[in-house]
C-alpha cells in the first residue's frame, strides 16, 4: 500500500518516513495530480455564478495532498538525497511544471477568477480575502493566462525546461561537493587547525577507510581549514576547489546551464510583456523595480567602499608584516582576518565555542522564544524522522494547546547539500473552523560531535542557527486562513525580517547568559567575552557589507540587463559585475555564477539584494526593541501580531508600518555596521 497516497494517520498527521519507500514517489505524484485536476475540474464546471467562495477560496484549498507530497520529496531531495531520488526529481519536475501551467492556462479557470477580480468592489471581502484575489489574479496574468495559444505553449514549454535545468544544476554542484577530498598524510600540514577540527578530519577519514585526515568543501570541514591551516599552499588548492565548482569543462560543468537559464528567464519575461526578468520578479516585492534595487545596492556601496578599501588595507599591511605576503589572494582572507581580529580583540572563535554546545544553544533559543511570545518547546519520541540525526519536538503554548510541529537536523551528511535552511512539510491554514497547525524544519550544517567533545559552534554558526530559528518562528506562528498566505509565503525582500532580527539577540548579554555556558564547567561566558563579541561585531563590517553588494549586483546583471544572449562567456560577464566592488585579484580558474545556488537553484533571482534590504528592516525593527527592552513583552506581542502571525495577508510595508509606526530607514543599519557615526 502506498503511503503517501491517502491522510496520514499518524501522531499529528505527520509524514510517514519510514512508511515511505522511493518507489512510492512517482505513482503517488500522478495520483495526486490527477485528484487535483479534478478538484479543478469541480470549479470550473459549477454552473453557478462565480464567487470568491465557489472559485477563489476551493482554488487555494485544492491540491493539499500533492502539495504533501511535494514538500516530503523535496526536502528529502535537500537533506537526504540519493541517486533514485535524484532520478525521480528529474522525471517529477516537468509533470508538476506541466500541471502548473495546466492550470495557470486553463481558460474556463481565468474566465471565472478574471470575472470576480473585475467585479471584487461587489463582494464584501476582508483584507485577506481581497490579498488572496489579487495574488491569485496575478498568479494567473503572469503565467500567461492573457496569452494568445501559440505563446501560452512556448511558455509551457520554457517551464519545463527551466524545472529541468535547475535541478541539473543543484545536482551537478552536489556531485562536486561530494566529489573533492583533501586527504592529508603529514600531520604537520594541519599546523594551525584547532583541535576538535584536526579530531572531526580523521574521524571522516577513519569513516571513509582513509589513513589521515580527511578535508572536504562542507561548510564545517572547509570553514575551519580556510580559517587556521598555516599551509598556505593547501588553503589556496583549498580555496580554488571551492570557487571552481561547476567550472571545468567537465560532466558537471555548469556554465552553459546558467546562460541557459539567464536567457529562458529573460525570454519568459519578454514574452509576458515585461522588459527583463528582474522587472517581472520585483513587481511582486517590496523594492518594486530593478531602478529601485540599483539605487539601494549603490547607496550603500557609496557607504561602504571606502570602508572596506580601509579595512583590506589594513588586512594587507598586517599579512605584510606578519609573514611577508606581497599579495593578499582570496584564500589569505579568512587566514588574515582571524588573526587580525584575536590581534585587535583577543578574540577567536576557539575561546568562544567552549560556551557554545549545540544543546545549549537550541535551549537558549528555545528560552527566547518562551520569553518573547510564551512558546513551550518538548522534545517528542512519537514521530516518524527521515533520518536519526533529526531532532522532533511539540511546539505549544502557554495554554498547552499544539502550536507547531518542529524538525531540527543539524549536521552534514552524504545526499544533504551545504549550508542552511528553514522549510515546512505541512503549512498552517483555517478550514472547517479547523485551525491546522504547520509541521515546520530547520536544517543546517554544523560540526558533529567527537568521541572527545559534543558539537561545539563557532559564533557564526550560533548567529545561523538563530537566522533559521527566526524563519522558523514566522512558519510556527503563522495564523491566516489560507495555506498560500500563511508562514513565510511573503514578499521575498521581506522573508529575511523574522530571521534577521533574532540574530540581534546573540549579541546581548541578557540573552546570552541564557545559554553561553560553558560545556566542562557550566561557567558563564564571561562579561568580556561579551564586550569582544560586541566589539567585534563590526570587524570587516565595510568588506562584509561590500560582498553581499557584489552578489546583489552579480545577481542584477543576470537579470535585469540587455538580452543575456549577448553574453557569450560566464566568466567574462562576472568579471565585469565584480568590476567596483573588487578587492582581492581575480583567480581564473573560479567562476562564482556556476555554483550561485541562490539563484540558478534557489528562489533568489532578482531576489539576491534582499538581504541587505532585510537589514534595513531589521536593525530599524531591533532599535525599537531596544528602547522598550529586549524581552518586552508588549513590543513582542506587536511583532508578533503585525509581522510573524500575519504571513502575506497584506502588502509588507503596511504591516511594517503597523508594527514600527513609520518606514525603515538605512541610518539605524549603518550605524549598526559603524559605517556612519
């Protein structure tokens, strides 16, 4: 029997993992798919006049099963993939492409949604309602559905390829990732790595019946070696693996794949009438226009070049005199910037992560979260897990009553792409009176626990563990009738608020005695420690500030210039992007734009300047908190209902607005940043 075919009957309805056999996918995607269209089919032959309760509000309601379905296989796809899986996403994606455009072209469908949107002034529609007509209106007009017949099948068609080529790409810097290993016979070439570092390479080695230790390009195997290893030689071989992902001219290359992509999205966009495809994605942002991000990205590379030329010299000067380095290259940054920081601060991340044990640290999150909006957090043994490293928990509040069901899977592994993120296996919606509650998770990539030491974080690493928990929190408390504007289904530029601001909390000392303890001891971090972390948290800020400009105007170039068809070399074209925020020389055999997940695989296209745009909005919303108190309560509550409960019921700058009383300004982020006094 197929068990992703029929309601879960399992504790909370949640997914059935070890139910779940691969095979089980692609039959129960056409299954599921087929109800859908029948679902649709009941719409759009009801002869009765077409409201918003017979058209709009079954619409939204329509497909739950296969959205199950959907989000299961996908997240698998992230975190626990394999080749059989990898296989069916490529056989999957064109049949859920092809379902979506027989649906955004379906014309009866539009007749009936065209006719409500027309008329809506006749309807007694609440501020949700009169959201969810607009987006599904819109959902529709910019898929197509104004179309003539000949341009809805070439559009058909772009999807599908577009569907294809993403995960090809996704898949190919998997297999790159997978691929390298550093393996290192002479202990003496591991000088400088800190211990636990030096114990967690030979443990994967030992994993891999390796002899030595073993360096790979995951975040917490690579981060550190870039970070410490003295062996310049071995950090720059290192460095340029990392960089050169999907660059090489080989089977994983991925360099015709992004012109590909860059000129399918470019077409799409033209032929739905839009001048490129950064104007048809900004519509549906806070910025509005590509004008408006370049005017944003560029205001504050003014701020910020001139700091961050100051910085790297300063970076050059200090390798200069410490080891004679005539020429500062990108794998000297990391190496430099550490020792120039325990310099300055005498502080490195080695002192601080004895106070940070990952049990420690998700406790002191969890703590937070019961102080800000009275959330209880239980770990749970009932519920199916895709893999044994996945922590579960019950999410209640103060009333005891199920707030969330919350997944937390915190180390790499083979099959789990790098880096950090918050999805949902189930999202919270109102029907029948029903108040479903969302099935919410957080993956990231930290360093497992040793025979000698529990995993133990760098700063950084808490700071990405608070991001994913603030997107979490707005997944968790989301409290909107409809599924398609509950959680974080919200503007892409203002996604990144609720998992910004909770990063402030790390860097304040009444929230830090919470949970900075030290593992051995139980010690509490101690006040300087604190004062350094304050200290130094604007080290670099100018360098930092002016890289994540660069991957904004990297991602505006793709996207919002002439047709990409002009470009004939992916390197060339980044070179020129690159060309006012450089700082390190270039190094010809790297290409960022092959292995730029966020936007070849992820969402972010167009979308890459929302995270300093987040910034803005966060640092105005944390100075709020500030004035009233870290832990108050009332300003907590506002939060919560203006911004974290209220998904994309309304436009984000009204709800903004509601919450701070006026609209964000950059001052209170460069002052943050120490980039304006």
């Amino acid at each position: 029997m197929n068990s992703l075919s029929h309601y879960f009957s399992t504790p909370y309805n949640t997914a059935p993992f070890s139910k779940i056999n691969n095979k089980d996918f692609l039959p129960a995607f056409k299954k599921a798919i087929k109800n859908a269209k029948a679902e649709i089919d009941v719409i759009i032959t009801n002869l009765e006049t077409p409201t918003f309760k017979n058209t709009i509000e079954v619409l939204d309601f329509s497909g739950k099963q296969l959205d199950r379905i959907s989000s299961i296989f996908f997240n698998l796809n992230s975190a626990e993939t394999n080749d059989e899986i990898q296989k069916i996403a490529q056989e999957v994606s064109p049949l859920l492409s092809e379902f979506s455009n027989d649906i955004v072209l379906n014309e009866k469908l539009f007749d009936r949604i065209k006719t409500i949107y027309e008329s809506k002034n006749e309807f007694d529609l609440t501020t949700e309602q009169q959201t969810l007509l607009d987006k599904k209106y819109k959902s529709f007009s910019r898929n197509g559905a104004n179309l003539p017949k000949d341009k809805k099948q070439k559009l058909r068609k772009i999807d599908k390829e577009l569907s294809q080529l993403k995960l090809k790409f996704g898949e190919n810097i998997l297999a790159e990732t997978n691929k390298f290993e550093m393996l290192i016979t002479n202990e003496s070439d591991l000088s400088g790595l800190p211990e636990g570092a030096k114990e967690a390479a030979k443990l994967l080695a030992e994993s891999k019946d390796k002899k030595g230790w073993l360096i790979t390009l995951d975040y917490p195997s690579y981060i550190p070696f870039m970070t410490y290893a003295n062996n310049r030689k071995l950090r720059k071989k290192l460095s340029v693996a990392f960089g050169s992902k999907g660059f090489k001219n080989d089977e994983l290359d991925n360099q015709d794949i992004v012109l590909k992509i860059a000129n399918l999205r470019y077409k799409r966009a033209t032929l739905l009438g839009y001048k490129t495809h950064a104007h048809f994605v900004l519509e549906e942002r806070m910025a509005k226009t590509p004008e408006k991000v370049s005017e944003f990205l560029n205001e504050l590379l003014e701020k910020a070049k001139p700091a961050a030329e100051r910085e790297f010299e300063e970076l050059q000067n200090f390798a200069k005199d410490l080891d004679k380095i005539d020429r500062l290259e990108k794998w000297d940054s990391a190496y430099y910037s550490e020792k120039l920081k325990q310099k300055l601060f005498s502080l490195d991340d080695e002192l601080l992560k004895p106070y940070f044990k990952l049990e420690n640290v998700i406790q002191g999150v969890f703590t937070i979260a019961n102080k800000l909006y009275d959330l209880q957090f239980e770990e749970i043994f009932t519920i199916d897990k895709y893999h044994e490293d996945v922590l579960t928990y019950k999410v209640t509040n103060k009333k005891g009553e199920l707030v969330s069901i919350f997944y937390a899977d915190f180390f790499p592994r083979q099959g789990k792409r790098n880096g950090a993120w918050m999805t949902s296996f189930k999202p919270q919606y109102i029907e029948d009176g029903v108040n479903e509650r969302p099935h919410i998770s957080i993956v990231c990539n930290f360093t497992k626990p040793t025979k000698s030491k529990p995993s133990l974080l760098t700063f950084n690493e808490v700071t990405t563990l608070f991001h994913e928990f603030g997107h979490a929190l707005h997944g968790m408390l989301a409290n909107t009738t409809y599924p398609s504007l509950s959680g974080t289904s919200v503007y892409w530029d203002f996604v990144e608020l609720p998992s910004q601001i909770l990063e402030n909390w790390c860097y304040e000392k009444e929230a830090l005695e919470l949970f900075a303890k030290h593992y051995k001891t139980g010690e509490i971090i101690p006040m300087d420690l604190v004062n350094k972390i304050k200290a130094s948290s604007n080290f670099h800020e100018g360098m930092q500030t002016l890289r994540q400009i660069s991957f904004g105007l990297l991602d505006m170039s793709w996207h919002a210039g002439e047709s990409p068809e002009t470009i004939k070399s992916v390197k060339q074209h980044e070179k020129n992007a690159f060309g006012h925020t450089q700082l390190f020389p270039d190094v010809a055999r790297n290409c960022m734009s092959t292995s730029f997940s966020h936007i070849f695989q992820g969402g972010y296209s167009s979308g890459y300047y929302s995270y300093k745009w987040a910034e803005v909005l966060d640092a105005d919303a944390f100075e709020y908190f500030k004035a009233k108190g870290i832990f108050n309560k009332e300003i907590a509550k506002k939060f919560k209902e203006t911004v974290l409960s209220k998904g994309g019921t309304e436009d984000p700058m009204i709800l903004y607005k509601r919450f701070r009383g006026k609209e964000p300004k950059p001052e209170a982020l460069l002052k943050r940043a120490g980039l304006i006094k």
